[in-house]
C-alpha cells in the first residue's frame, strides 16, 4: 500500500508528500489534526489537511519568525507566543539569553499535546521552566492584557479556520496595546506570491499602528511557493539599525538566522517591494 | 478529461501541475520535449517531464542569472549564453544599455524553435539584431574561444541529459579561458536543500579557478524546494563592491532584481553559507 497525503494548494497545483506511517489522527473541538511520517521531510505537523510542519525544515520558519524581533530589541524579557502550538516557536524565543518569560498561547490544546508526544524535536521547549502555557484564544488573551510583553509573536496557520481573526486590524491593535512602549511585533504574513492581496492588507494594518513596519523574507520549502512573509511591527526599534551581537548570534546555534541574514531578510524582491509603495 | 504533470522531485516528494492543453510534444535527438498550457503558472517549457520555465514565475530566474554579473561588470559588451534556448536570458541581457553582442550556444535547436513558436514572451529578444544563435554543443564551442567575452553565463537544464558535462571543472576552466581578462561567469548551480553535495561542488570548482567565487539566491516557486542558487566566478570585480547606478537598474523595468537585491541575493542563510567554509 502506498500512502499519499496531497496537498491542493490552489486549484491547478498541488503536491504529492509519500507517507511512511500515520502516528496520530484525530478531530480536535477545532480542527483536524494528525501527525505523520514522511519519507522526504521526516514528521510533520497536519492540521487541516495542511501540512505546518516538518522535522527536515521547521527551523528556517521557526528561527525566522523569532529570532529577527529578539535580536533587535535590547532587552526582551518578556514574550508572548500566540499560536505556535508545536512548540517550534518557544524553542527558538528561549534561545536568547535575555528571556524571562514566555507565554504560549495556544487555542487547542490537543496540538500541543500532540507535538509532546510526537515532535519531541520541536516541542522539547515546551517544559521549560520559563514558559507559561495558556489554552485560550488569543484574541481574547491578548485583550486582557496591556503594556505587559516585550515580544509578541504572532505564529498562526493559515487564514482558514480557527487562525481567521488573527489577520485583522482589530486584533494587531490590541497586540500594539499588549506591548511596552518599546514592543516588537511579528507576524506571519503567508506566500508572498500566492497570498499577494493577504499580505499586502496585513502590512497596510500593521503600518496603521505602529511607526516601524517592515516585512521580511524566509524560504520554507514546505510552504506553498517555498517561500515565506513574516511582518513586523516595532513602536521604537528598526530592525535594519540593530547592532547584532556576533557572540550572542555565535551562541544561538542556528542553522538559517545569522547576522546577515538579519538585515538581508528584509531585501525584498521588486514584485514584493512593489506591494507595499 | 482531467490532464495532470506530474514532476517526481524525489521518490517521496512529487508536485502536480493540472493541465489546460498540451500544445506541442517531441521527441527531440537530445531530451523529449513539451509545451504546455497549465492553470496555475501560465505556458511552461517541459524537458525530460521538468518543468523548466513558467510564463508566470519565469523572470524570477532569467533575470537573477543574468543581471547580478551584468551590473557587476562595468562594461558588458561581449555576452554569451549557454543553453538557455527559451531565450528568456537573452532577453534579460539585452536590457543592459552597454551589450553590443550576445550568442546564444544551445545545443537543441527543437527547443529554440518551439520556444519562438509558443512562447513568445520568453523568446522575444532572440530576433534582436545583436543576438548571434549556434546550435552546438556549448562544451565544443567555449573550447574555440579563448579571451573573447566580457560575461558567460551558463543557463543548463539540470545536470542529467544533455547538461551533464556542463557541471564540471574542465568545462569552467574553458569558460575562463573564453572570458576576457576581467570575465565573469555565472551558472545556475540547483537548489541548495536538495542538491547540496552538487552546489559544494560547483562553488569548489568555480573557486579553484576564480579570484572572486560568490553564491547568491533567488526564489522560484516553479523549481523544486522553490529556492534556486547561482554561482559566479569574476577575474575582477567583486559584486559586493559593485556601484549599482539606479537610473540604469530602473530603467531595466525588472520584476524580481534591483539595487537591493543585488546585494541582498549574496546573504547566505547559515545552511547554505556552512556549505563554502
């Protein structure tokens, strides 16, 4: 038998991932979840028939999502990861010696339990004890709280389902509110080429709130196009001007961010540069 | 009737392209040979069952091989290209307000002509009175050739067929040999995820003749992992030092290079740069 998981990306393209083996399936309150083996990627995360993650390359997405907005703030103690519940995320975010607190939002909690069990690769952060795991809606979560966090970090799937709101304009203000005066946010903004009129609206949203708005660029394969918008929304600090402490990079361990690619993130081809003048 | 490609990237990892029309099909003396019309990328240019070019995403590529050496160079007049028969980075070569002479050097003339027959846009500049075309085996042409050319560029199919030889050290040490004493050459040299051991190697070679050897990056949904490398060999001048005149980037009315990204595509993500050290 020869298992296919295929994903339709749009109507015209769709890829072919071949399975190894089915370890979790499962109907959650808010989705359908299950956790595969794939012969090219290794384990990975499906939410909704979607794949979010992959063993072989989650850490460009998940480094790439955090590192950038904790390496340009000075002093970022305190983080709220909204989403992410895989853990990916929190990994990376604790990664920075300065972290004291980071808290995890995360609607369904039978994701995270199963990337515990599963994905120990990219959960492992998940028991530390400077992480706080909250199972709420962050819409709701972050309304309650003002002024409080550092970084927030907005790690959501895709605008389908139970991530819909975290796209709108309403919800990036109270992200603003939820920070310090000197807070950095970051979403993630989709495919640059196949989620144009998305990512354009988000940029549009963030740059109506916060006087520094950059979006910037990594490349996932997993992800449709292979290549990935994250948006960042900072109320005092530019991500261009940041002094990256090498030794602090050295100590990071990566294997997508570095010092370069800090500032070459945000060099954005003219078909993206365009979307945003 | 529904008509799917199906392009195998690896035994676990495949992409469908749904079909609208199959326009032209060949068995050419060198690779099988298709056109076709699909819903999602426009007409693509098929070789072996690869797609090789998309009408949509096509520039991504053509102009990343093609203007990081051009702008580098401070007086390109002498270009030539080897493959490459779609034309579309001969089109990109001629933007450059300095070219006087570019040959073309493909070794498929099936692939010109089906090219010019239906796609049109891609194919356009290869009528352009500066353009020169060869129908040879590009291996025996740059051997003839010795300090003639200002920039090389090598735009091959992937390294099975016909484009084989056109990977290794003794075919780059003829490309210096053609180059003048201030040459540069730039070669498509695969995805970095899925053909590391093949980019080490083309960086390896390049750097045991070159000066300057610099890999740099672009994204291209249309090839696997949707990230795409280039290597460029200069006798002289380093494209990191290169003054980009923005009147003359504007005016080459681009979709994916400017000013920014040619510096931008030479940032290594850490899994990339790890590959050269």
């Amino acid at each position: 038998m020869e298992l296919i998981l295929t994903e339709k990306h749009t109507d015209g393209y769709s890829v072919n991932w071949k399975i190894k083996e089915t370890l979790h399936v499962e109907q959650t309150k808010y989705q359908h979840l299950a956790i595969v083996e794939t012969y090219e990627f290794g384990r990975a995360l499906v939410l909704d028939g979607i794949i979010q993650t992959t063993v072989k390359d989650e850490y460009m997405y998940h480094e790439m999502i955090a590192l950038p907005a904790l390496m340009t703030h000075p002093n970022p103690q305190k983080v709220m990861v909204i989403g992410g519940g895989d853990g990916g995320t929190i990994r990376e975010v604790l990664k920075h010696p300065a972290v004291e607190q980071a808290d995890l939002i995360e609607i369904d909690e039978r994701v995270i339990l199963a990337c515990q069990k599963y994905l120990p690769e990219i959960s492992c952060a998940l028991t530390d004890s400077r992480v706080r795991i909250f199972v709420e809606d962050g819409i709701e979560y972050v309304q309650r709280h003002k002024d409080k966090y550092d970084v927030i970090l907005i790690d959501s799937s895709d605008p389908i389902g139970p991530a819909t709101n975290l796209f709108h304009e309403s919800f990036y203000k109270n992200v603003y509110e939820a920070l310090k005066i000197d807070g950095i946010m970051v979403c993630q903004s989709e495919s640059p080429l196949f989620n144009r009129e998305l990512l354009g609206n988000v940029h549009k949203s963030v740059k109506n709130l916060f006087p520094i708005t950059r979006t910037y660029l990594a490349t996932v394969p997993t992800y449709i196009s292979g290549f990935w918008s994250f948006t960042m929304g900072s109320k005092q600090y530019d991500p261009l001007n940041a002094e990256i402490p090498l030794d602090v990079v050295n100590r990071l361990k990566t294997k997508y961010y570095n010092a370069d690619i800090h500032k070459g993130a945000f060099v954005l081809p003219e078909y993206v540069a365009e979307l945003f003048r």
